[in-house]
C-alpha cells in the first residue's frame, strides 16, 4: 500500500529534509527557540547521532525516497566545522534520492562566517544563505542581544557573494521597542542596499520567559508598540514592491528575475503548500506518512536516546516524540492555515478537490462567508478560483488562520 501524506503520495512529491542545530554562542534576549549556549563541546556527538537519524530512517524505507531540499536551521548551522557538514551531507546523500536542482540553505549568523567558510560549504552543494542580519542598527542589536555588528552583516554578504553564492536571503526584525517608522525605513533601505535575493521579515514578539520579557516587565524597555509595528509593515509591502520584490508570503518577499520569475524559498513553500517534510535532531518537527511528530528537545537527551537506537515504527525514529495521526480533517485545516500564507498561490479550488476530492467553498462554507464579509479573504487568481488574503488580511493574518485551527 502506497503511504499516504495528508492527501499526496510519496511517489509523487519529494520530501524536504529539516536539520537542526541548536547551538548559538549566546542566547539572544528575545529567543524562544530551542537552542543552547555553552554546549559547544556537544556538537561532535551531536553531528554523529544526527547522522544516526539519518540512516536509521532511511534503512527503514525500501526504496529510498526522492528529496529536494535541505535546510540547515537552528540555532547557529554555522558553528559547525566544514568536516562536519560534510559528514551530514554525505549521510543525506546515501539515504535519499536527491534531485539535480535540489535547494540546499543553510542558515548563517554573520560574525561566525568568512570567505573560507563560505567556499567550503559552497563546493559541498549548499546553495542558499539565510543570513540573520535582524538589524542595520547597532542600538538595536545590542536590544536584541546580537553577537555582531552591521560591519559584520556587509562583510559576510561580500565574502559569501565572492564565494559564489547567489540565492542569499537576509532575515530582519521589525517592531522593536522604542524603534520608530523612520528608524525603521532606514534599517530596510541599509539591509536593502546588500543587495539580497530574498528577505524575511518578522514583527518582534515578547516571548514568555524571555530576558527581553523580564526588560519589559521592569520597564528597562517598553512593550514594542503594535500600532507603529503595522504602520512599519505597510510600508514595507510599498517599498518592496516598489522595488523589485513580490510579496509572496506573509513574512517574505523575493526578488523578481529579469525574465519574471520569483526566487521564493522552495524549502519554505514545502511547508507552506503542506506537503511532506522529515526534520533530523533535537526539537525538529516533521509532517510525513500521515503523522505529524517532534523529536525529543534538549541535545543530551536527543544523543542519549539516539545512542540507545530504540527501534520505533517508521517513520518515526528512536528520538521522536509527540505523535500526532494527520486525518483528512486536520489535513485540509492544515492545507487553509498554511496556503492562505501564500499570498499570489492562496488556495485553489481545484487543487483543494485534487488533493482532498470535495469542494473547498462546500468544505469551508460558514468559514469562508465570513472572512469575505469581513474583506480578510477574496477570490482571485484565474477565473476568480483560488482564496486568497487580502490586503488588510496579510496585516489581520491571525484572524484568518484562527478559523482553521
Ligand atoms: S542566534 Fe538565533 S537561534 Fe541563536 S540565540 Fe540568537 S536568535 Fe536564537
């Protein structure tokens, strides 16, 4: 029996691959991801248990599965040694089918990279950069609890270009306290001027038990203001487009091509059109075979189970925790709250029939009436067949999504 994701099969979709590395030199005041300061003497057995995952998923599978994408994240992806990438890579490259223009990022934080570097990831096949820039501010940064400087971020975007790379996105914070319109206008139109293929943007969030959280509460810093946070975004969606780049997700715009074409995140949209994906080490999530599930989080934990090899039913893996059968129901929510991110696909009516063989506006009646009233979503695309967000639903984007959950 062929396995079923949520509507696609595997025959017909390569899977994307997810690797994470959760090791930063510092933890930023504002994070909430999971990734650990202080633990770098880890990262050797770290690497070789990730390779573990790797295989050991793979050796569960008769046939080996067709891949497309690889996306280093964390995390500092960049900490680790180029033998050590290697290492990854060659696993990945044994374990599964990769396809000739496959995209493969990885996530660098500037300060932690040169020309060398750069070079040597280069010839192993990774194509694309994700640099967390987060700011062109130096105030902002020390806010932020950043590691480097901006002098950092244009150096880095120099050497990486000088070694070739020529997909590079720069990720940027928006919406930080005390930051205003003009302070920020001038941190995109600085970021904008390294010249960058693509750019991620995200609005600051006060995470629970954050250092940034406990500022706040002492009032060192006040709670960024989400007014001004819209305002900056808006502004945005004008610039941007103004100059080259399609706003083709909520968070992302990407660089039109002279030819037309955009350069989005195809490791992204795997996400984003719900399609199947597998993540490898500690805390990373994966969407595959009909089951949604997590790894186990801290890095000791994850080398210590690894270690013990418990056999676990693919394909899941001795560290996978959380597991989460993905129904047609919970699979076609999914499909809404993902694809309504993307903001010229949305969803089609025919896609949505394909994939799940019942009607999208039957399905979503009551859901759908009411985001139109509300001029959150409207019909486009050819013959006025695909949901998609509005203009004042890109800004209002949760209210949309909630209906889905
Ligand atoms: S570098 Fe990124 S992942 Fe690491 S602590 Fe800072 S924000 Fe978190």
């Amino acid at each position: 029996m062929e396995l079923v994701n949520s509507g696609y099969t595997w025959k017909m979709d390569p899977i994307s691959i997810y690797l994470h590395i959760p090791f930063c030199k510092h933890r930023c005041g504002y994070c909430d991801f999971n990734t650990y300061a202080g633990l770098d003497n880890l990262i050797p057995e770290y690497v070789d248990a990730l390779v573990d995952e790797i295989v050991f998923f793979a050796a569960h599978k008769s046939q080996k599965l067709n891949a497309h994408t690889i996306f280093f994240g964390g995390g500092t992806p960049s900490l680790l040694t180029i033998s050590q990438i290697e290492k990854i890579m060659n696993a990945i490259g044994d374990s599964f089918n990769l396809t000739a223009d496959m995209e493969v990022s990885l996530e660098a934080n500037p300060g932690t990279v040169d020309f060398e570097y750069f070079s040597n990831i280069r010839s192993m096949g990774i194509n694309r950069l994700s640099m967390g820039v987060q700011s062109a501010n130096s105030i902002e940064l020390k806010i932020l609890e950043r590691q480097h400087g901006y002098s950092d971020a244009i150096l880095a975007m120099e050497e990486a270009r000088r070694a070739g790379f020529e997909n590079i996105s720069l990720d940027l914070i928006f919406g930080l306290p005390n930051q205003v319109l003009a302070d920020w206008k001038e941190n995109l139109i600085k970021a904008f001027s390294l010249t960058p293929d693509h750019i991620s943007l995200y609005s600051l969030t006060v995470e629970k038990g954050t250092p940034l959280e406990k500022q706040v509460k002492n009032g060192i810093y006040p709670y960024p203001d989400d007014d001004v946070a819209a305002d900056m975004y808006e502004w945005t969606m004008d610039f941007l487009g103004e100059n080259g780049f399609a706003h083709y997700e909520i968070s992302n715009w990407a660089k039109i091509s002279g030819g037309g074409e955009i350069n989005l995140s195809r490791h992204n949209l795997q996400y984003w059109k719900n399609k199947p994906y597998i993540g490898f080490g500690a805390g990373a999530h994966s969407s595959i075979g009909g089951y949604r599930f997590s790894n186990i989080l801290t890095p000791r934990k994850y080398i210590n189970q690894m270690s013990e090899m418990k056999p676990n039913k693919f394909p899941r893996t001795p560290t996978s925790i959380e597991v989460q059968l993905i129904d047609k129901e919970v699979a076609m929510n999914e499909t809404m709250m993902m694809g309504l991110r993307l903001l010229q696909q949305g969803v089609a009516k025919n896609d949505f029939k394909i994939r799940f063989g019942q009607d999208l506006e039957e399905t979503f009646k009551d859901e759908i009436r009411e985001l139109l009233k509300k001029e959150l979503l409207k019909w486009g695309g050819d013959s006025n067949q695909t949901l998609l967000l509005t203009k004042r639903g890109r800004v209002l984007g949760n209210q949309v999504f909630m209906k889905f959950v």
